[in-house]
C-alpha cells in the first residue's frame, strides 16, 4: 500500500465520515449512545447546519440514499424543496429578468433539509428528538470555533451585509469585521430548542414526538417567520432588490419523502443514485460508457483524457434531459446500446462542443443562454471551486455505517450564510436552489410552481449481491459526481484502498452549463490537481484541453464508510479542505 495522508480506519462497532470533524465525532457520540446510522445521520446533519454555515443551513435541502439492516433495497431520501407556488416564469419576467438570481429571497426554494431529517428519524431511528439534537443546540447556544474559512467567506460579502443585509451584518460582523473565535447563534438554539419542546408537548411516543417537530416546522412558528420575512424586498444577485416567493402555505404543502433510487450494475456492483431530478445519473451514464470503452489507467494523460470526454456526453445529457417531473428516458440512457453510441463519440482529441444524445431518436433541446466564460459570485454558493482549486464555497456531506449493517449516504446543501439575509428570529437564512431552473419554456429544468430544481446535490450507495457495501459522496457542485467517478474507478475499479482512493490526484471539466448562476460554461474546460505531473498536463494541451492546473491538493472532498466482506467496517476522509474526517471504532 502507497503513501496516504491518514490511515483508513477499520473497525466493527460504527464508522463514520463528513465534512467537519465535530459532525462526525457527534456522530460517533449517537452511535455510542445506542443510537443506529440514522440517528447519528441525522444528529450530524443538525451538526453541520451549525459548524459549517457557509456550506450548508437549515434553510437548505438534502439528498440521501439509505439502506436498512432490515430492507437493503436502497431508499432515496428527497429533501429537496421545490419552487412556491409564485415562482413562475411570467413573474420573474415581469422582473426584467432572464434568469433566476444566484441569491436573495427570490432565490428561495422551499426549506428541505429540516424536514426530510426528521422524517428519517421517524422512520428509521431510535432515538428521541432531544438526543439527535443535542449536540447542535450545545454548539449553538454554547458556541463552537468557526473555521477559517467561514471568516474568508463573510468577508466577500461583509459589504452587502453592511449595506443591504443588516440582519445578516447583524449575526456575521462584529465590530465591523467578520467574526472569528468561538460563535454562538442563540437565536437557531432557540429554534431547535422550541421544536424539541413542541415535540415532547406530543407525549411520550417517539414518532408521535417527531411529527410534532415537524408539523411546528411547516406551520408553526418557522413558517409564519418565514413568510413574514420573505415579503422584505432585499438586493439579490441581480443588483435590485426584490421580494421572495415563499409563503407559509408553501412550508405547509411540502414534505420531505422516499422514493426509488436510480441504480446501474457495474464490475460486480450496483450503484445507486437520486432518479434524474438530479444530477446522480449522470455518473451512473458514466460508467456505462466506460464499461464499453474497456480499463482505463487514471495515472496516464490517456486515462484522464477519456474520463473527461466521457464525463462531458453525460452532461451534455444532464442538460437536455434531466428535471423533475420531465419525461426523462433514463433506461434509455443507461442501456448498453445508448453507452455503444456515446462511446464511439470519445476520441483522441478534446471536444469543445456540447454533444447530447439522441436517446430512442428523441431530439434534444438545449437551453438557448448557456454560453460564456465562468464568472464570480461570492453570494451564489456552491459551485465555487476557483481555478486554482480554492474553495470559496461549498456543500457538506456525511456517511454512516453502525454494526447493524445500517448505512446513509447524504448531501445537505443550500442555506449558506452567503445566499440570503438572515431571518433573526430564527438565526438561519433561506437557500438560493431556485437558481437551477431555467426560465425558457419547455425545458426539462424549466422553472414551474412545486416543482423541484434539478440540482447537483448527489450521495452515492454501493451495493454488491444485493447489500449494502459502500456510502459516498463529495461536496462541490457540478463537480461532485465528477469526483466520485474517479473514486470509484480507483476503489472499486482499481483496488485502491479508500484513502488512497481519495487521496489520489483529481481533475474535472467545465466544459457544459453551470448549475449556478450566472449559468456559464468553459467550452473544453479542464481543470486539473497539478500532481498529475507536468508531462500529462502537456499532454492534455496537446490534445486540445483548455487546461487549469490547480494546486496539488485542492479538488474534491470526498467522504466514504465501507463494510467488506468480512464484516469489518472502514471510513476515510479527504485531507483537502482540512476540515473533513472520519472516525469510528
């Protein structure tokens, strides 16, 4: 075994592995306590909408993928919230806009995450509402040391806050300078504290406790809070200032759900993925045109070559087909003809066009402003890894396996302390997701009322002879399942262990529409961790890749929990970022 940056834990008792170390040991402490994958999921889920508030929020959404000790038949988790029932394009046209801003109020889909936890706990925990929680309302009300780069964040926006967002000024500056130190956000104690009670005012059944919570949630005190606040016109990305969409009846008519995971067999596996109101099926696409092209060695500039211009056709057909609620032909897209005809399209030099297919001889259509050079927006979030391999904003994710076989894989998102003015009351801000949806008729991510945006958002489960084996996931926008092909190639493909899996040397293309506004692309667009060596940078050039070195260590931030064969559990954490890590026992 090589050289890595940390070793990959084993064990037999519970694994865990996010984004932000106190989200995991938090984790580790609801494991210790009794508590099963899902009640420590989750309890790191709350975790994380405190430490790591320029990532994630309340305010935000999540995705997850979970298999039971009982059912191993993956489960998607939809926690993404969908557009109010204002949220049309004839207003945002009325406007004067063509697309939705990447920040403010107008922004706003409905919250989420929140919800979608707390239906996991009802369904799948063991715990009571007031275990999960507590270790986020201890870092809320008691205070925890902010990372450095939540400070580098506020800073970015310190002048629209100051000028604009004087809530926000109000909880992220002191004394006219970003905060720093140990932060409290009493207000979001507060908040969690009142679901807490609201729950046990239900009586002593746990279930019955968790309804409650969320209840409150949707048409309690949040809610009209929400509503109350969203009517405040606020300058958004746009450089106006315009009210927001969601009302009260929006939090009430939303909840989170379960639905089927989209899943491809691949090398002895099967993959599993949100259906194509994400992202996730595009690696699924993937690796089915991968598997027709034969082994690739991701160490040579052949073997990046030929992820990159297989990644580019999956999205290529990200944008002409994926959204919710569209027609979306996906057994098309996966069956081994489709892969047979995108495969003949990988070439020896890089494509600059954007090349969607033509499954079962549907014509694509391609949104008609997806065009340009990418630009910078420090209040639009996520898709914010720099050329340089900075990150100047992001999303979290976190992976439970417990001794039962239990295991989640999840991706909260949305809500950054950057997206939207803080609500004071509540010590949380709404997301800015909305700014997925195109406002051009007839597409598949077409913005319309209660429909969900298709974002990017994209956790991983692994399965081998029908069990539950592997969770995994990165945050980073565009880029995530980007990331994770290439982890996967590597572990399950290559043999690597997980840390050296994740360790290894990343790159990733932006050579198609960002997800993000203001929707821009980089025809042959290659980013790439200048570890790959100067010889494969040059030869990529050669090749006709727009190429961006980056630093060594700056792309991806993977997390991953395994069960192998002989039952012993491992986790690894990507050394990136310095903030992720795993732990267990």
């Amino acid at each position: 075994m090589s050289f890595t940056t940390r070793p990959t834990l084993r064990g037999t008792f519970g694994m865990v592995s996010s984004t932000h170390w106190l989200a995991s040991q938090s984790a580790m402490r609801i494991l210790e306590l009794g508590g099963n994958a899902f009640d420590a999921g989750a309890a790191a889920g709350f975790v994380l909408h405190v430490v790591e508030p320029h990532l994630n929020g309340p305010g935000g959404e999540v995705p997850a993928i979970v298999a039971t000790a009982a059912d191993p038949t993956p489960r998607v988790l939809c926690g993404q919230g969908v557009a109010p029932a204002g949220a049309t394009i004839e207003h945002y046209r009325s406007l004067g806009l063509t697309l939705v801003p990447g920040s403010g109020p107008l922004a706003a889909t409905v919250p989420g995450a929140v919800d979608a936890w707390l239906l996991m706990l009802r369904d799948h925990g063991t715990l009571p509402l007031s275990v999960v929680l507590e270790p986020a309302i201890e870092y809320a009300r008691n205070g925890h040391p902010l990372v450095p780069r939540i400070a580098d964040t506020i800073a970015t926006v310190q002048q629209l806050f100051e000028e604009h967002w004087p809530t926000s000024a109000a909880l992220w500056l002191a004394d006219g300078a970003p905060v720093t130190g140990r932060f409290r956000n009493e207000a979001y104690a507060a908040t969690l504290e009142k679901l807490v009670a609201e729950g046990e005012a239900a009586g002593a059944d746990r279930q019955a406790q968790i309804e409650r919570a969320r209840t409150t949630w949707r048409e309690g005190f949040v809610a009209e809070a929400i509503d109350t606040f969203s009517r405040i016109p606020h300058r958004d990305s746009s450089g106006a200032d315009h009210a927001g969409l969601i009302t009260g009846d929006d939090l009430a008519a939303f909840e989170a759900s379960w639905e089927d995971a989209a899943t491809y067999d691949w090398n002895g596996y099967t993959v599993a993925k949100t259906g194509p109101w994400g992202q996730g099926p595009g690696l699924l696409q993937s690796l089915a045109v991968l598997a027709e092209l034969g082994d690739v060695d991701l160490d040579t500039a052949e073997g990046v070559h030929t992820t990159v211009e297989v990644m580019k056709l999956s999205y290529a057909d990200r944008e002409a087909w994926y959204g919710d609620g569209a027609e979306v032909p996906l057994d098309t897209l996966l069956s081994p003809a489709y892969a047979a005809e995108r495969a003949k399209l990988v070439g020896a030099d890089a494509s600059l066009e954007l090349r969607p297919g033509s499954p079962g001889g549907r014509t694509p259509r391609l949104p008609s402003i997806a065009t340009g050079n990418e630009t910078g927006d420090a209040t639009t979030g996520e898709p914010t890894v720099s050329p340089v391999g900075e990150t100047r904003g992001d999303t979290c994710h976190v992976d439970v396996v417990d001794r039962w076989g239990n295991m989640i894989s999840a991706t909260p998102s949305g809500g950054w302390l950057q997206s939207s003015p803080t609500i004071p009351s509540l010590g949380f801000c709404l997301g800015s997701r909305a700014q997925m949806f195109w406002l051009e008729d007839g597409l598949p991510a077409s913005l319309a009322p209660g429909k969900r945006p298709r974002t990017t958002l994209t956790p991983t489960l692994v399965l081998r002879d029908g069990e539950p084996v592997m969770a995994c996931g990165s945050p980073g926008g565009d880029q995530q399942d980007q990331w994770q092909l290439l982890f996967l190639l590597r572990h399950l493909g290559a043999g690597l262990d997980l840390q050296e899996a994740i360790d290894a040397p990343a790159w990733h293309t932006t050579g198609f529409p960002s997800s993000f506004y203001p929707r821009t692309s980089e025809p042959g667009g290659l980013v790439v961790e200048s570890r790959v060596g100067q010889a494969a940078l040059d030869e990529l050039t050669r090749r006709g890749h727009v190429v961006t070195e980056s630093d060594p260590w700056s792309l991806g931030r993977l997390c991953a929990v395994r069960k192998e064969p002989d039952g012993v559990l491992a986790a690894a954490a990507n050394p990136r970022g310095m903030q992720g890590y795993a732990v267990g026992r």
